[in-house]
C-alpha cells in the first residue's frame, strides 16, 4: 500500500508537474506575441498570468497527491500558518478554494448542495461552497486532501468559528482556533500576549498531528519568506500610483493567489521579484491596464469572482481603471509586522492586526490614505451580502469618503461567491449612473 | 409643430413616454402610454406618431432613457434615468435639491448640485416595498382604485401600523387586519406610511438637501405626498408632469448633443 502509495505520489506529481510546465510555456510564447487587440480596451494579461497558473495548478496538484507521510491542515485565510509551514504541513485554504469555484462558475452549485443540506442561504457563501464541496466531494480542481488539523483565526469574522466545527465534526479531526480580540482603536500589549499565548499552545499540538517537532530555525526561515513576499506584494501595489496604473484590481485579484495560499514559500518570493520587474516594466513603456484611463478609482471589500472581467471590461470602455483596493492591500500592509527574528512574537502582532479585525474608523483611514496615494477619483464600495464585517460600515464610509475627500462614491450591492446575490442589469444600471456622474 | 428640435424617450417598467422639445428645452409635445410586451414595436410606432403628429424629422436628435432604454435602436445614445431625471428636473425648477422619483419599479433618490449636476443617488430596485408596484398590489387586493387610493388613505381617522417590509408578506398582513375588522382606509393609510419611510431612509442616505421635489407615476399619489412632507418636515414640490421628467431630461440630453 505505501509503495502504491509513493508509485501514486511521485507519477502523479511528475506528470502533472510536466503537464502544467508544458502548458506554462504553451501560454508564455503566446503571450509573448500578444498585443493589445484592436478591440480590447483592457491592455493584454501580464507576461506573468501563465506562471500564476502554474503556481495555482501545482498547488491543488499537490492536493490531489499529497507526499505520503505529509500532514494536511485546512485553515482561514488570515491564520497564522507559518509555524504549520515550519511542521511541513501542507495548507490548503477552503476561502482560496471557495474563490476558485466562484471565478470558474462553479459556486452556485455546490452552495445549493450546503443550502440542501439545513444551511442557510444568508450563510457567508464561501462558507457554503466549502461545505457543499465537503459534502458532494465535488471540486473544479480535481480532489481536495483530506485534513488531518484545521486552524480557524477569527481575525477575519466569526463565521469561520462555526465553519470550521463543522469541518472538524465532518472530518473527526482537531481544530486549534486562535482567538484574535477585536482593535476598536488600538492594541493593547495583553491583546498581543493573548494571541501569542495561543500560538504558543497551538504548536505541540500541531507537532503532536505532525509526529515531528519544530525546528526554531526552520520557523524563522518561513517567517523571513512569508516577509519578503509580503513586502514585495505591498511594492506590486503601491505601483498602482503610477499614471496609467500598470495594473488594475481586477489583476490583483488574481495575482494574490500566492501571497495569500502560498506565503513561506521560496518560489513564491521568486514568483513576486519577478512580477514587480514586469509591472516596472511596464511603467518604464508606459503601458496602462486600460487604453486612455480617464479615472481612477478606490475598491472596497471582497471581488466579485464570477463577473471579474465584466466588471475590469464594462469600466475600461470609459477610460475607468480601479487601481487600489482595500481587499489586496489587507496581504501586503502587514508585512513589516512579520518578524524572522522572534517569529512567535510577530505572528501575533501580525495575526491581530488584518483590516477586518480594526475598527470602521480605521478602514476608513486607511481608504481616504488610498485615495490621496493612488490620486483617486471615486469609490466603489462592494456592499458583499456574504460579508458582513467588511460591510458594515460601509454607508457612513461612503458618505464620509464623499465629504472628507471630495470624491463620488457608489454602493454597489452583491455578493462575493454567490451569483444568485447579484443582478446585473441593475448593476450595470447603478454603474452607468455613477460613471456619468463622473462626467466620463 | 415642425418646431420640435429633440426626442426622448422614457421605457420603464409600467409606462412607456416620449417626449418633444423645441429650441429652448421647451416640453411641446409628448404621449405616454403603458408599456407592452412587444417593447420594440411600440417604440416604433411612437416614433410614427412623434413623425407624423408633432413633424419630427427623420434625424431628429434622439436619446433614450428607462430599463428598456436599449431596445430604442432608433437613439442616438442610452443614458440612465439618473442623469436623465437631473436634467430634466433641473430645466423645470432650474436649481438643485433632492429629487425623489417613485416609478413602477423602482425608486430613487437623487442629489443634484446648483448647477444641475447629479452629486449623490440611492436607487432601491432589489425590492417591491419600496415602488409604486406596493401601492398597485395592495390596491388592487383591496379593490380600490388606484388614482382614490391616496384620497382614501387621507381620508382615515386613524392609521393601522404594517409592519411587513415585503410587498407580498404585507398583503398577507392586509388580508388578517381586514379580517381582524380594521378599517380599510386605516390600513391604507398604514400602507402609504410604509412605503414613505422606506422612502424617506433613502432620501436621508443621499443627505436631504432642498427643495425636495417628487416626480414618477407614484408623485400623482396625494398621500405619498402629504406623508413625505411629514416624515422629512420639507415641503414637496412637483413638476408639471410628474411622468414625464426622464423623458424631457432625455430630449434635453439629445439637444444639447452629449
């Protein structure tokens, strides 16, 4: 069994690995030759979206083949994964995964599958999809390993508390919640050696799953990884001020894959030096995401995965490019928190400190920030129907970003995954009101 | 009347209006008829008339405006009802204010700056409690007519609190209050209470900023508009034709060639 085991693992990966590089190289020599067509009003993708591909593929690849002897641990995309990394655990993120389904219209069918199953449809739709996943045992990307742990941080809202129990009731395996106290206004040191206490409990039971003990070396290492590739995420973004914006949100959106299922990793530092070059590049010849931007603007809240390029292509016909978002910026503004040198003590004060575990105040601050830095003429503010801690607040946001910064700003209502959310006639409707009353 | 220098057109979910300006912006002609299913006929045989009974020529400037705005092949460009409402309540009262239009289907609030410019806008299309579709419901279930409804609400002594916020669950609290014995001009006054304050959250969402004006189908409602003046202590005022302000903002639209 375990050499079928091992025959599995190494063919598998081998040919799948082979198979994805082939189709890597496939899109790269087109891309290569790829002009903006006559007709787009987009700029073509980035010389780097096939390698992202690759990236992506490989990591579900390796969850359909997981190295016999690695442990699995599913966890939140905000969990402090870096000690699971120095275990060698192989993390898998069912919000990533829920993302996945949801650009590949494949979201509302496993929701219905969760919904068939007693949840409720005002259930977070990341949520559903993952459990109607779970309990279909359907996937787009092939098969999901099994967990052996599962790590819930309730730094990005407390749905992923009751989620996770589920999970955890599902697969009869533990579940290590950290437990992250809300910033009202700011962090106290008791708040930090709280979480910090939970890391420090979390590990021996991660060694325990993982039948192997943490090198204090091997956990540095990580962290310094996790480091560079948020640091270098935080630089891609910040080029965003350039005029025209050499990418736009929408890129983004998927262009964090890595930073956010990937961090820790050697290649993924790699992959992040490289696509800060191209985005320079592409600064140096001048070339915009969208042909004649006319208008920049502010994205607040999760993407709207199964419309993401009606949405970058609907608002390119007018010269519009949205070129900051709260959302990706949440992966690269903490990057300076991370530290390699007392990586425990780090975690915690990174853990504790995501966008949605601040005060509305603060993301408020950080969107008028936004819109002096990337010079922003307007807001859009995805009131996410799945996502209540990102949209509360979000009326009193608009209303102020309207009066402080002097900007126009647009509620935009649907919903992250789940497209029975979302009407797109009358957000198209909304969209086109805004867009005039921009004068564009 | 060949003195006719721009069209606009108005689809929207109950009616369907055109509406002819003369050089000066002018309203000279107009017809509004309810909307059929065979929208794209209809807004043939609109063009007919506007040809043949106000001298419209061939290449008049033409924009069209209203949910069904894109089956107006004929028009030169599409603009939404927002900016269309702006512009035409702008050339009526010629200031800015909160513009409150309640139409069949949907309603809005809008927020236009001294100069006419669209500044802020709500729109509420994602539910019926909100929309003249509210009123027409309970009407009919209640078998008053529409145009006595808002005189019979004004007419109740007292006012029955609705508290559903759902267009079809509040007509199955109409059905129990009747059968509770309420009066009926006390439940309808309870409904337009309903509908005014769902109103009334979106004007305050755009900030209320005078004079508050009120146009669509639902403005002719008397009640609608005694309750709004209530509820937000601002005097209402209407335009001429409450109906048929997307429609002349739209020609105003064509006219000025933008």
């Amino acid at each position: 069994m375990s050499l079928w085991n091992e025959l599995r693992y190494y063919g598998g990966t081998a040919l799948g690995l082979s198979a994805l590089r082939v189709a890597r190289w496939q899109a790269e020599s087109r891309g290569r030759s790829a002009v903006r067509q006559r007709e787009s009003v987009l700029a073509p993708p980035l010389f780097i979206s096939p390698r992202t591909k690759e990236l992506i593929g490989r990591h579900y690849l390796k969850s359909r083949y997981v190295k016999p002897g690695q442990k699995v641990v599913w966890a939140t995309s905000g969990a402090p994964i870096e000690f699971l990394k120095a275990l060698d655990y192989y993390v898998l993120y069912p919000e990533n995964h829920g993302a996945v389904c949801g650009t590949m219209r494949r979201a509302e069918e496993l929701c219905s599958q969760a919904e068939n199953a007693g949840y409720s449809r005002d259930l977070c739709s990341y949520a559903r999809t993952d459990i109607g996943s779970v309990l279909s045992g359907q996937t787009p990307v092939g098969h999901l390993a099994r967990p052996d742990l599962l790590l819930a941080c309730t730094n990005i809202c407390q749905t992923v508390l009751f989620w996770y129990r589920v999970l955890a009731q599902h697969f009869g395996v533990p579940l290590v919640l950290i437990d992250t106290p809300f910033i009202y206004t700011e962090v106290s040191p008791h708040d930090i050696a709280f979480v910090k206490r939970q890391i420090e409990e979390a590990i021996p039971v991660a060694e325990k799953v993982a039948g192997r003990t943490m090198e204090a070396r091997r956990l540095e290492e990580v962290a310094l990884l996790s480091r560079e590739a948020s640091q270098l995420w935080a630089e891609i973004i910040a080029r965003g001020r350039h005029r025209p914006a050499p990418l736009s949100v929408f890129d983004q959106f998927i262009q964090m894959a890595p930073v956010v299922e990937m961090r820790g990793e050697a290649f993924t530092v790699d992959f992040y030096a490289a696509m800060l070059k191209e985005v320079e590049l592409r600064i140096a010849r001048g070339i915009g995401v969208v042909r004649n931007e006319r208008k920049r603007l502010l994205w607040d809240n999760l993407p709207i995965w199964y419309r993401l390029r009606y949405l970058a292509e609907h608002l390119g016909l007018h010269g519009i490019s949205i070129v900051a978002s709260t959302y990706t910026n949440a992966w690269g503004e903490l990057a300076e928190r991370i530290d390699s040198r007392d990586p425990i003590e780090g975690m915690a004060q990174t853990y504790i400190y995501p966008i949605l575990n601040r005060g509305a105040g603060d993301k408020l601050a950080t969107m008028k920030r936004m819109v002096a830095d990337f010079h922003l003429d307007g807001a859009i503010l995805h009131s996410d129907r799945s996502c209540k801690p990102y949209s509360i607040g979000q009326m009193d946001q608009r209303e102020r970003l309207m009066r402080e910064c002097g900007i126009p700003a647009l509620l935009l209502e649907a919903d992250h995954n789940d497209p029975r959310a979302y009407t797109e006639e009358q957000v198209a409707n909304r969209l086109d009101a805004f867009i005039e009353m921009m004068g564009v | 009347m060949s003195n006719i220098k721009a069209l606009g057109i108005d689809l929207g979910s109950t009616t369907a209006k055109i509406v002819g300006v003369d050089g000066d912006g002018q309203m000279v002609w107009h017809l509004l008829e309810q909307v059929e299913p065979r929208l794209e006929a209809q807004v043939e045989r609109l063009f007919a008339r506007a040809r043949a009974e106000a001298g419209a020529s061939e290449d008049i400037p033409l924009v069209a405006t209203g949910y069904g705005r894109r089956l107006a092949r004929q028009a030169a460009r599409q603009v939404t009802e927002i900016t269309c409402h702006a512009r035409g309540i702008f050339h009526e009262f010629g200031g800015g204010g909160t513009l409150v239009d309640i139409g069949g289907q949907d309603s809005k609030a809008i927020r236009i700056s001294p100069k006419g410019k669209v500044v802020d806008f709500t729109m509420n299309d994602k539910c019926a409690a909100g929309t003249g579709r509210f009123l027409e419901n309970t009407a009919s279930r209640l078998q008053v007519p529409l145009e006595r409804l808002g005189a019979e609400a004004l007419s109740a002594a007292e006012e029955t609190s609705i508290s559903s916020t759902c267009t079809v669950f509040a007509e199955s609290e109409v059905i129990s209050l009747i059968a509770h014995g309420v009066p009926l001009e006390a439940i309808l006054r309870g409904l337009h209470r309903s509908l005014v304050k769902r109103i009334t959250a979106m004007v305050r969402s755009v900030g209320l900023v005078p004079p508050l004006m009120l146009s669509g189908g639902v403005a002719q409602n008397e009640a609608v508009r005694r309750m709004l003046e209530e509820e937000t202590g601002e005097k209402v005022i209407l335009p001429r034709y409450p109906q048929l302000v997307g429609a002349h903002g739209a020609a105003l639209v064509a006219m000025e060639g933008r």
